[in-house]
C-alpha cells in the first residue's frame, strides 16, 4: 500500500458523470445553485495545509473502515478534535470532503507508480514487471482492499457520486496505457485497447481474488507468480509458464 504518511501532492478535477448537469461535472459543486461554497478551500499556509491533511487522513480512515454513511463532517472533526465549524471552513461539504480523500489516495498512487517505474528503468520489461509486482503487493494489503471495497459499494447506492468510482479507474486506465506504449510502442491503436482491457480486468481482480481467506487462495497454487505471468503474458505477446 503507498504510504500514509505524505500530504498530497495535487488536486484532480472530478470526472463528469453527466456534462451537460453543472452540477454533476464536479460532485462537490452539487450545493452551489444554494449560494453555499463546497469546495475544499485553497489555504497556502503552512499551519492550514497540516490541518488540512490531518482532515482527510481522519475522514480517509473513517470512510475505509465504516463507509461513507458514517463519514459526516461532524464524526471526522470529531475525531481530530475540532469543531465542525473549523472543519468546513477547510471543507464546507461532505462531497468536496470526499473529493480530497481520492485526491489524496490517487496521489499515492500515482508516487508510488513513479517509484515502480524508477525501479524498472529504461528495461520495457523491467519497468512492467515492476508496475505489476507494485499493484499484485497492493491488493494484499488490507487498508487497499478495504478503500476498493467501500467505492464498489458507494456507487450503486450513491448515483450522483458514480464519478469518484469512474475517476478512479480512468487514473489506473491512464497508468496502464503509458505502461503498454513505454513496453509495446509497435502496437496499433486496436491491439492497444484490446491489452488495455484485459489488463484492467485482472487489476480489477486483484482486490476480490486477494480478499478471499488464505484457504480459498490455495487452490491457485502460487498465486502472485502466476499473477505477474499471464500479465507480462498480455503485454508482450507470449505464452504464459
């Protein structure tokens, strides 16, 4: 799991579900027709930033282990200590609350995918084999599986927060398209797509596949070789074993 311990990097624009809905084109504007602000407030100081982060990293928590019904903003200043007062001063909406916590999460991720790339060099294969073995790491650990889990079960029950879940899959779509044009520049734009699907459908996999108890697991044998076998496999045009 990419670690816990950093503020974010940046902030991403949320994934329209609908573009012609104003609203829709960034769910934590959903309250502006009301004349209320709702996005997270663009604080420089170096006190704010710190408390910022020590926000999401409570509502994070919250939302991983509990679920986004029991993220209100009351419970997360709650938790820190703060009035909810102070808390949407910083963040004046649950929505725009949540839009940090993948921020911050997507900002993780998107570091250590770097550090995979570092680890794997110029060296196609290398630099594959690395991203892999990251993701393959991922799925294991417990806080990632549960952090998946709860986006699964917000969306069907949440229709106007569908773009946080679609964000997060076009952010793992966007790393795998620049793996696969790093390892196989020759590809057309058709085989391209086609890896970049079967590729996405073993990551998305990954949290259901490791989430089931050890005893399950056993029958695949050694499951993370096999794992990172078919994968390189997929990119590179090869039989598998």
């Amino acid at each position: 799991m990419p670690s816990h311990g950093k503020a974010p990097r940046r902030a991403s624009p949320v994934t329209p579900t609908n573009p012609g809905d104003p609203a829709a084109a960034n769910p934590a504007r959903a309250d502006t027709a009301s004349g209320r602000e709702t996005q997270p407030r663009k604080i420089r100081s170096a006190k704010s930033r710190a408390k910022q982060a020590e926000i999401v990293a409570a509502a994070r928590e919250i939302f991983i282990n509990e679920g986004f019904a029991a993220m209100t903003l009351r419970r997360v200043a709650d938790e820190i200590g703060i009035s909810k007062g102070n808390l949407t001063y910083h963040f004046p909406s649950k929505d725009g609350l949540l839009t940090a916590v993948i921020d911050d999460f997507l900002t993780r991720y998107e570091a250590s995918f770097e550090q995979a790339n570092l680890r794997g060099g110029n060296d196609p294969r290398r630099r594959v084999r690395a991203y892999f073995e990251f993701l393959i790491r991922d799925a294991q650990d417990p806080h990632s599986q549960r952090f998946f889990y709860q986006l699964w079960a917000l969306a069907p029950h949440q229709p106007g927060l569908t773009g946080f879940r679609d964000r997060v899959y076009e952010h793992f779509l966007a790393q795998v398209r620049a793996e696969l044009r790093f390892a196989r520049p020759d590809l057309d734009a058709g085989a391209r797509r086609r890896k970049e699907f079967l590729l996405m459908s073993c990551i998305e996999g990954f949290n259901v596949l490791f989430g089931t108890t050890p005893t399950f697991r056993r029958r695949f044998g050694r499951l993370d070789e096999s794992l990172l076998d078919e994968l390189l496999a997929i990119v590179f045009d090869r039989a598998a074993g």
